[in-house]
C-alpha cells in the first residue's frame, strides 16, 4: 500500500502556509501602524495631556 500521494501533501501544505503568511503580514503592518502612531500619543486635542515625570505613555500598554 502506497502512503499518501505527493499532490494530497502539497494540497495540505499550501491551505496551511496562506492563512497562517496573512496573519503574519497582518501583524507586522499591526506592529508598523502602532510605532508610527506612538508619535502622536497624548497629543490630542482632546484627550491631550501633560504626563507627570516618569508615567509611562497611555498606550500601547
């Protein structure tokens, strides 16, 4: 009895690899838009503040 056939391996392999490569370059454009925000925090007009010395940022926690 022959084990699976190359065609059945590969089938698997790529309905795999595409789901998991969208979430990867979702979360590396997630991670990019998130640094070129953190330039803006609390700088809102309205939500805007002052920090006290040494309080950390509102966000990203």
């Amino acid at each position: 009895m022959a084990g699976p056939s190359h065609r059945h391996i590969w089938k698997l392999y790529w309905t795999l690899i595409f789901p998991f490569t969208g979430f990867m370059i979702g979360r590396k454009l997630d991670s990019l838009e998130t640094e070129r925000l953190s330039g803006f925090r609390d700088k809102s007009a309205l939500y805007g503040r002052e920090l006290k010395p040494g309080e950390p940022p509102s966000w990203p926690y």
